[in-house]
C-alpha cells in the first residue's frame, strides 16, 4: 500500500524507486474519489472570513436539525455529518451554521464530474461528492493510475476544493482507501496488496456489513476482514442470505463489480422531518403534497414514470408506517396522484397523531418489476381514476401548469415557484438538506 497526503507516505508497498519511477500497474485501475466535507468547504470557499473556522451545514439546532456536512475544524470538536443539529451545536458551540445553498454545490458538483470525465469516459457517480473512475491502463491509453489521480487532485484543488482519492483494482478496494487519509489524501493498493490491505481492518469498515451483520458476525468471534474472508460458507449465508457469495468476494479483495454509469433507476422519493410535529390533516396534507411535488418534479426530469406509489410516516414516538399502492397507469404528475396519497395516509395515520416525518416514493418503472410486499404495512390495488379526483381534473390544463412550473424551475431554481401548501411547510421543516446524487443531477 502506498499514502500520500502531500507527501510520501512508505506503508507496506515501496513507492518511487531511486530512478524516480512508480512501480508498473498491471490489471484494472479504479478510483474512488471522494469530495472533503464538500458542502462546508464549498461554503468556506465563498465565503473567506471562514476560512479555518468549524462551519456547519445542515438543519436548525433548535428544530430537529440533522448535520449535513462539517468542515475539518468542527470535526476536531466531535461533529460528524447524519449527527442531531443539537448534539452538534452542544459540542461546537462557536460554529458558524447554514442551511446550505444546494444550487451552489450542484453547480460545483458538476465542474468536478466534468474533471473526471476528461480523464475516463468511465465514471460512476454515487452521491453528489463521491464517484468511481475507471482509469485501467489499455493498449491506447498507457498512463499510470497514480499520475491520473494526482492531476486530478491538483485540478480539484484549482476549483478552492479539495478531494481524497484511494485507488485498487475493484470498487471495494477503492471505496475503503478513499477514506484512509483525509483530507487531501491519496491511497494506494497495488495490485496483488489487497488482501494485506483488507485484512487487518474492522469488518464494519466494508459496504454491505451493517449494525446487524457486524453484531452477528461479532457473536461468532469475525471482527475483522481477514477473518471475514476466512469465515464459514454456511453461516455468512445465514447471515447475509442471498448476498453472502458478494460479501465474501469482497473481502477477499475479489470484487469484480464494473465502473458504470447505467444502474438503473429502482425508486425516486424525498423525506422531509419537521421541526415540529403536523397533527391535524390541513398540515399533514400539507406535508404530503410538497414531497409529492418533489417526487413528481424528479420523475419529469428523468423522463420516468412508475406504476407505485408509496408513503411513509414516522411518528413522535420514532415509529415509521408505510402504505404503497399499484396505479393502473404509469405516471410522473403529482397533481394527479397526490390526492391518492391523501387517502392512503389515512389507512395509517388518523388525524390528531402527531407526525415528525413523511416521506413519498415512486418505483415500478418496469411493468414487470415485482412490489416489495414486505416493506409495506398496507400493499393494495389502487382505486380506479374515477374513485379519486386529481387536484386538477382537465388532464391538458394540469400537464400544462406542470410544464410550466418545471421550465421556470429549470430556468431559476426549484425555489422559484411553490404552491401554496408547499409556502405553507417551508417555515415547518428542519432546515436539513439531502446528499443524494438525484437530487443534484
């Protein structure tokens, strides 16, 4: 393995040998590069004055809030990004805070993906500051892999912000080694080093182990990869089921997952938390509907159109509900379906419960594709069109309003036109934002 972080960094694998030369690269090249604390640092970057200060991007402290991203400097305090906005302030009480400008990280997001295409047609872009590059060497095109990610790096850097890169032969490989050194670090694990790399780390450490997995694992005496690898076919079946063959390839540093840019589409949906618990039906309504826009806004964008629709609830007691039905037609048009919704939140939910989450989804985009009945408290047939009205009934009136809040959103952002229960929510959520790559694309 060989680290750098502005430097030479001689772990296990010698690096430039006296001539001044990197060992050859033979086999497949990925890279994972991997944005440092991208949202705090965009903002840092245009905004001077905090530079070098803890700077937090996410939801209100006082209103359910949920961090975002924290810069370096709030690291330091303990701040980490999914962490409450309350816990966050309590350990950081000198941060300067934001809900963030995601117009501004879309539009840097983008420059840098623009980055990574120039050196590899071959790019996998995972959430809006993270993305696979297959830079494997070929007759054509010989460079070596470390060069490529230093160029990129340094072209980063050029923007005002900063990446960390691991590179490996699989997905895996790279993922785990982007997170070795940060920030600004670059990790390497040469071919036929992975399972040196792997072996000594904590097995929470892969993708694919959660907090169940790794107390399953634990209770058997695996805490590490190299035990991992090593483990019994018939218990990692146990626990992992269908994705036991998967797991223990990866471990094995075997991950022969491709870089592609074509995985396709299985839902699209948006979640918002409240700052303040919705209880009557004006308000989760309300809520309902502006997730509904969100979903349907996406749909158009894509170009898609789903056959189920579904709607998740989680209460003040932190438990979570969900109800999803089967259209007749396929749809992308929140005006028609969201009155649907209406009723179906009340096949879980009666009004005077208070609600601190909704959430709407839409899959089904193939008309084979089958419903995850186990998902869902409630899985039926929805009514006929006749049975619930859309918000809009004159299907060229309601698919023209669409096309025209769409092209003004396009044209000046999603903020430029709300309806009035979207106005009515804006002052009731978190503050929160979202690192999903749909969201930014």
């Amino acid at each position: 393995m060989y680290g750098t972080h502005g430097h030479t960094n001689d772990r296990e694998e010698p690096g430039i040998d006296a001539a001044g030369r990197l060992p050859a690269w033979h086999g497949p090249a990925i890279l994972l590069v991997d944005l440092d604390a991208f949202f705090a640092s965009v903002e840092q970057l245009d905004h001077p004055g905090w530079r070098g200060k803890p700077v937090i991007v996410g939801g209100d402290p006082d209103k359910r809030g949920v961090v975002s991203t924290a810069s370096y400097e709030a690291r330091v305090f303990g701040v980490r990004s999914a962490m409450p906005s309350s816990q966050a302030a309590r350990l950081c009480p000198d941060a300067i805070w934001t809900h963030g400008h995601y117009g501004r990280y879309r539009e840097m997001s983008k420059k840098i993906m623009g980055i990574l295409l120039d050196e590899s047609p071959r790019i996998q872009q995972v959430s809006i500051d993270e993305a696979f590059l297959d830079v494997s060497p070929t007759a054509h095109v010989n460079e070596h892999p470390i060069l490529i990610a230093q160029r990129i790096q340094k072209r980063v850097a050029d923007l005002g912000v900063t990446c960390s890169i691991g590179l490996g032969t699989t997905k895996t490989i790279a993922k785990i080694a982007s997170d070795m050194d940060k920030p600004q670090g670059l990790t390497i694990v040469y071919p036929g080093r992975e399972k040196d790399f792997l072996s000594p780390l904590p097995i929470r450490t892969m993708s694919g182990v959660g907090p169940a997995a790794e107390r399953a694992l634990t209770s058997h005496g695996i805490r590490t990869l190299g035990e991992l690898a090593a483990a019994d076919e018939a218990l990692l079946k146990h626990i992992f089921g269908k994705n036991a063959e998967v797991i223990m390839a990866r471990a094995n540093g075997g991950d022969l997952t491709p870089v592609a840019d074509d995985d396709p589409v299985k839902s699209v949906s948006n979640e918002t938390s409240f700052a303040e618990d919705l209880s009557s039906a004006e308000e989760v309504e309300a809520g309902i509907a502006t997730m509904a826009s969100k979903v349907g806004r996406r749909l158009r964008k894509k170009g898609m159109r789903g056959h189920t629709i579904s709607l998740k609830l989680r209460f003040s007691d932190r438990s979570i509900r969900s109800v999803q039905r089967r259209l007749d037609e396929a749809t992308d048009d929140d005006l028609l379906f969201t009155p649907l919704l209406y009723r179906m939140a009340r096949e879980i939910w009666e009004p005077g419960i208070p609600v601190r989450l909704i959430g709407v989804g839409m899959a089904g985009f193939d008309d084979d594709e089958p419903t995850q009945d186990a998902l869902f408290d409630v899985l039926q047939e929805a009514p006929s069109k006749n049975d619930v009205k859309p918000i809009i009934e004159d299907d060229e009136k309601r698919s023209g309003l669409l096309a025209a809040t769409d092209k003004v959103k396009d044209r000046f952002g999603d903020a430029a036109v709300k309806f009035g229960r979207e106005l009515s929510m804006e002052r009731r959520t978190t503050g929160s934002g979202s690192k999903n790559s749909s969201d930014y694309k």
